[in-house]
C-alpha cells in the first residue's frame, strides 16, 4: 500500500522526510511511522511517539489505528493541556 506522509512536528522526526511510503496490507499508524524510520535511517527514541498526535485523512487517529491504501497521515505535536 501507498501512504502519503507529512511531518508536521520536524523538530521531533530527526530527520523523516515527508513523502509516500509503502506499507504492508493491514499497517497501523505506529507502523507507518516505524515503516518512514527505516526507509530514512532515523531511529526515535522509544517514548517519542507519545509526543505526536496523529491526522489520518482529515480525522484524528491513535497509533493502533488501521491505515488505508491511498491514505494522508499527517504526524503533529501532541497537544499539551493543563
């Protein structure tokens, strides 16, 4: 499957660059982004995902949510609330 990415939180992706990626059939968000970590050579911390909020075709998502063919991820920093 083809995904297309866009890194909105650059000063947390170390480098992962925006742009279609391929996927396996039945990839969730995390793997999508584990997926971009390989093809750019960028390993993130352990805890660094906590640090994003996720937009999956116009709709908010977690990281266990399934990722369609076709789809529009945009990865942003995680809203902070008091």
């Amino acid at each position: 499957m083809k995904i297309w990415v866009k890194f909105v939180a650059k000063d947390l992706t170390e480098g992962l660059t925006n742009g279609d990626y391929e996927v396996a059939e039945g990839a969730t968000v995390l793997d999508v982004i584990r997926t971009c970590e390989n093809v750019c050579g960028v390993t993130l911390p352990p805890d660094r995902y906590k640090d994003f909020q996720y937009i999956l075709n116009d709709k908010a998502a977690q990281g266990y949510t399934p990722v369609p063919d076709g789809a529009r991820l945009y990865v942003l920093h995680a809203v902070l609330g008091g």
